[in-house]
C-alpha cells in the first residue's frame, strides 16, 4: 500500500484535468508512503532484534548478511540495468546531467550518492531512500544499546538531528556537489533529518514488546490514525511550493507535518493493525495481497525511471499504430491508449506484474542464496522448526 501511495504522487499530474487542482496537489502528497516504510522498518527491525542484539563482531556479521540479503541485490542489479540505459540511450534522465555517469554509478551502487543534494535523485531517483534505511540499519544496533544500557532513547534523535544542522552549517558555503548543501535538502531526504520516523517505529516495537498485542480498552486506533495521516496529508498539501521543490511537504510547516506529526499518526495506525480485528487487516492478510507485499520493493524501484519510460513509450507506439489501422480501415474509433489516466493503470498493472516476477525468479532466490552463503560468516543452520 505503502509503495502505491508513492507510486500516485510521482503521477498525479495526469489527473490534474478531470479533477480540481486541490485534489491533485492531495494526491501530490501521497510520499507519505516513504514516511510509512521509514516507521514500518524502525518497528520491524526493533521487534526482531531488539532482546537478541549483541554489540559482538559475529552478531554484527550475521545481522548485516540479513540486511544485505534483503535490501541489496535487487537494488544493485536494477541499478546497474539503469547506468547500462544510460550508456545505449544516453537518457540524461539517469544521471540529471551531473558528474562523470561512471563515478556516478559507483556513487549510487554504495549508497553514497544520498548524501550529495546534486546526486540524490540520479540513477534510481527513488532508491534515494535506501541511503536513508541504510543509515538506520547500521545505526540501529548503536541505538539498542544506548537505550538498554544507559536508558537514552528519546535524546538520541535530538542529537542526530543536531548533528544534520551543525554539517548543513558547515557545509552549506562548501561547493562540493551539494555534500549537507542545505537544510530541506538534509532535513526530507537523510537518515539525519528522518530519523525520528524510524525512532517513533522503534518506540512502537518496544511498547509492543513490553505490552502485548492484547489490549483491553476499545480506542480504534486504526480508524483514528487512518484519519491522522490523510489529515497530514491535507495540511502539507495548503503549502506552497517553492522551485526547485515539487511538493507541499519541501515548506518548513510541510517538513515539520511530514517528519514529526505523520510517523505518530502512522504509528497509530499500526498499533491498531496490530491489536485490533478489521476487515482491513483481514484484507491485507490475504495471500493474493501478502504476495503484492513481498513484491512491492521491486514495484517502489521500478515504477519511476528507464522502466517506467520504455512502457510509456512502447504505450505510444501502441496508440499511434491503432490509428494508422483506424485511418487504413477508414472508421473514426478511440484508442484504448489515447487516455494518460488509462494508460496509467495499464502501466501499473505490468509494473506488477514484472514485480512478482522478479520477486519470484530473482529477489527471492538470491535472498536465500546470500543468507545460506559463507558470505560475511559462515552458515550455520538454523535448528529445525525455527525462521532463518
């Protein structure tokens, strides 16, 4: 679900026709998908470490071999496809004209490149994120161990964010490639200004760890924080944007909505995923839906970009040969592909479509390979009956 909000912010536009413009600049504020994942991640990576971590060489291996399986090979190879894109079509799409595409392309199969304003949005724009989850991965365990040995936890987001200001203070005046180059730069597309989602994620699963999934009031905090974060949602789309920023939440009222009241409005929403019976949580726990789940990390990497660009353009060459057919057969039909909005679900269907499939015969098998590997530590099976 999360993906697909993502997915209609990056594409509102083509409704901008049939409805009113406030609608549009609604739906331009669907990123909050990102938002969702940011918690989602601090609570997930919270639940299942959280008792168990131990700040020791082996447990910090096998811990990043988990984290490498998951995230890294899809993103790597999609990446590389990206960069090979470039170099056939020379789609400045890729790299935003910027910097030398080889060195570009190391920048993004490391991560590096999210924390440079000129390269952030280069290769996959949207892999952006990644830099950002990568931050709270290695820093997670750091952040378990302050909170359980020296019960710091709620300090520890002030002074990384402290730590964003002062590098944007320094480095703002510095010209080189945008490095901590401005504050809605670090503050909406660092793990430095996001971190309090991932922490408000991370408070989530300590609560639960404490308290249960049993709860005896009947506060319906899933309708309560459904409505929150479409509130959000609403407030960041009455601000105004300023070039070069597409979107309400680049203002500072959006900055402050979108990192710091949304995650709590989410965090609501997941208690209430958690603790209550819906017909929602009976929707999402269907297999057809849990299977779009395991998929939608491929969808989020390639329903923007060299994918999206070669469907959209093999989509106009569909419609423009229904014409010729039209004008050979001399009858005055519509296209099933004249329509932008209709095209949109055709395209979102495929994108789908291609998601499982490279879920299914890629993703999957290699996350099972790398954890099963020697790579990093070796293998030891887990005893039987128990989830590697």
């Amino acid at each position: 679900m999360a993906a697909y909000l993502v997915f209609i912010s990056h594409f509102c536009y083509i409704f901008d026709v049939s409805f009113p413009h406030i609608i549009q600049r609604f739906l331009g504020e669907f990123h909050i998908g990102v938002s969702i994942f940011f918690v989602l991640s601090g609570f997930l990576i919270t639940f299942r470490y959280y008792n168990n971590f131990h700040l020791t060489k082996d447990w910090f291996k096998q811990y990043l071999k988990n984290r490498v399986a998951r995230i890294y090979p899809m993103y790597f190879l999609l990446t590389i496809a990206a960069f090979t894109y470039y170099f056939i079509t020379k789609d400045v799409g890729i790299t935003k004209g910027t910097g030398n595409p080889v060195a570009l392309m190391f920048l993004n199969i490391t991560f590096l490149r999210g924390f440079f304003y000129q390269f952030w949005d280069t290769g996959i724009a949207q892999g952006w994120s990644l830099t950002v989850e990568e931050c709270f991965y290695f820093s997670a365990p750091i952040i378990f161990f302050v909170a359980k040995k020296y019960n710091k936890f709620y300090i520890q987001p002030v002074i990384i964010t402290t730590f964003a200001i002062v590098m944007v203070l320094i480095f703002r005046n510095v010209n080189w490639h945008g490095f901590f180059g401005n504050f809605t730069f670090v503050l909406l597309f660092t793990f430095f200004g996001r971190c309090f989602e991932f922490f408000v994620g991370v408070h989530l699963a300590r609560y639960i760890i404490k308290n249960g999934f049993e709860r005896t009031n009947k506060i319906k905090f899933t309708s309560i924080g459904f409505i929150l974060i479409f509130c959000c949602v609403f407030i960041m789309a009455l601000q105004p944007i300023t070039k070069p920023w597409n979107a309400g939440l680049e203002s500072p009222i959006g900055i402050i909505t979108n990192n710091y009241l949304l995650c709590i409005a989410v965090a609501l929403f997941f208690y209430g995923l958690l603790t209550e019976t819906t017909l929602f949580k009976k929707f999402l726990a269907t297999p057809f839906i849990e299977l779009l789940g395991k998929s939608s990390y491929i969808f989020y990497l390639i329903h923007l970009g060299w994918i999206f660009t070669l469907l959209h353009t093999g989509i106009n060459h569909l419609n423009d040969y229904a014409f010729s057919l039209y004008d050979k057969w001399g009858v005055d039909w519509h296209s099933p592909f004249e329509y932008d909005w209709l095209n949109l679900i055709y395209i979102f269907v495929v994108l789908n479509v291609l998601s499982v499939t490279l879920f299914k015969l890629i993703e999957e098998p290699l996350n099972h390979y790398i954890r099963r590997s020697n790579f990093l530590i070796k293998y030891q099976p887990r005893p039987k009956g128990i989830v590697d």
